[in-house]
C-alpha cells in the first residue's frame, strides 16, 4: 500500500500570504488528487489528476508535482480557505489518502 | 444537479450486520464508477471500496475484504453497502462517491453515520 504523508499537519496564514501544503508518496504515482473539507460538511474535490482545479474552485490555488512529491499552493490566503485538506491518489488498485493538513488563518 | 443520497446508517452492536443505501440523481448512473469512502469520528478519509460501472469488478480494502459486500443496480441508480461482521473499528460515517478513473472522487453524498457498540 502506497502511503501518503502531508506536511505540515496544521497551520496557520495570514490574509494575503502564500500557503504550501506537501504531499510525499511511499512510492511513485502518477497523479495527485485534493480535497478540501470544511467541519460539519463532506469533502469536496479540490485539485485533480495534478494540477486541474475542480469546479468552482479558485484561481489563487494551484497543484503540481510528480513521481513522489506534490503539492498544493494557495498563491494568497483568504479566510474561506480555512480547511482541511486531504491528498489522494490511486495506483495499481493502491487508494490511500493522506492524514490530512489542517489550515487556519491568523 | 447531481445527489448522491445515503440511508440505512446508525447503532449496531459488534458482529451484527447493516447495508446502506446511495441513491443517486441527475446523472446517469451507469456511466460511473462509483465508490464508498469512510471517515472515523475526528480522523481522516479512508477508501472502503469501489464497484465498476456494471457490477462486474469490485474492489476493497483489506480490512473489510470477505465481510463488506459493495454492489450496484443501475435500473434503480442505487449503490449499496453490506456490511457483515461489524467491528467498533468501522464505527464512521460513510460516504457515496462517484469514481473517475484514473482516480478520483468527483461527486459525494452527505454521508451516514454508522455507529458500532454494544
């Protein structure tokens, strides 16, 4: 089973900083899937296969990576992107998630 | 809209066994893979299983393989859970999830708490 580890597990920015959020693979994947979850409500997909933003989801975040490092970046922090956000990714019939990055605002 | 709307949640003593429902709305049904995922009061998400778009290959973790069944009628645009065995470690809420190969988790119902104690 291919695990995922997420770094860091919680953090906090401040409105209009740069946020990266780390997501490392046991082994190589070909893609990286995201979600965000707000408390109280199902995960919504965020990012997927890399770097393709799902809808409705806005252009301040970004996804990249390969083999076994990627990440997800929010260009300029704002209050409504206070979640947790959980990596994914499915190879060879291997689907884990990883333990999820907990992100707050200042 | 899409829906994905799950039932059949709730208290079950260890052992004892429990099927949730999914029915799914405003896309058609057949076309889509479609997949379980649970998460653990306070801890992260965990794929439970996976069924292909006409039932014919499922998938599961190994922690619930020979005691969960996942299944599907595309006449009804429902998915199913049976869930025999019970363990206080599947104690969750479950969600309903559409599956887009090559993996990902597109559309999620509002998910069901399944409690297992005694």
């Amino acid at each position: 089973e291919i695990v995922l580890t997420q770094s860091p597990t919680t953090m906090a920015a401040s409105p209009g900083e740069k946020v990266t959020i780390t997501c490392r693979a046991s082994s190589s994947v070909s893609y990286m899937h995201w979600y965000q979850q707000k408390p109280g409500a199902s995960p919504k997909p965020w990012i997927y296969d890399t770097s393709k933003l799902a809808s409705g989801v806005p252009n301040r975040f970004s996804g990249s990576g390969s083999g076994t490092s990627y990440s997800l970046t929010i260009s300029s922090m704002e209050t409504e992107d206070t979640a947790t956000y959980y990596c994914q990714q499915w190879s060879s019939n291997s689907l884990t998630f990883g333990s999820g990055t907990k992100l707050e605002i200042k | 809209e899409v829906q994905l709307v799950e039932s059949g949640g709730g208290l079950v003593q260890p052992g004892r066994s429990l099927k949730l429902s999914c029915a799914a709305s405003g896309f058609t049904f057949s076309d889509y893979y479609m997949a379980w995922v649970r998460q653990a009061p306070t801890k992260g998400l965990e794929w439970v299983a996976s069924i292909s778009y006409d039932g014919g290959s499922t998938y599961y973790r190994d922690s619930v393989k020979g005691r969960f069944t996942i299944s599907r009628d595309n006449a009804k645009s429902s998915l199913y859970l049976q869930m025999d065995s019970l363990r206080s470690e599947d104690t969750a809420t479950y969600y309903c999830t559409t599956f887009i190969p090559p993996g990902w988790f597109a559309y999620w119902g509002q998910g069901t708490l399944v409690t297992v104690s005694s």
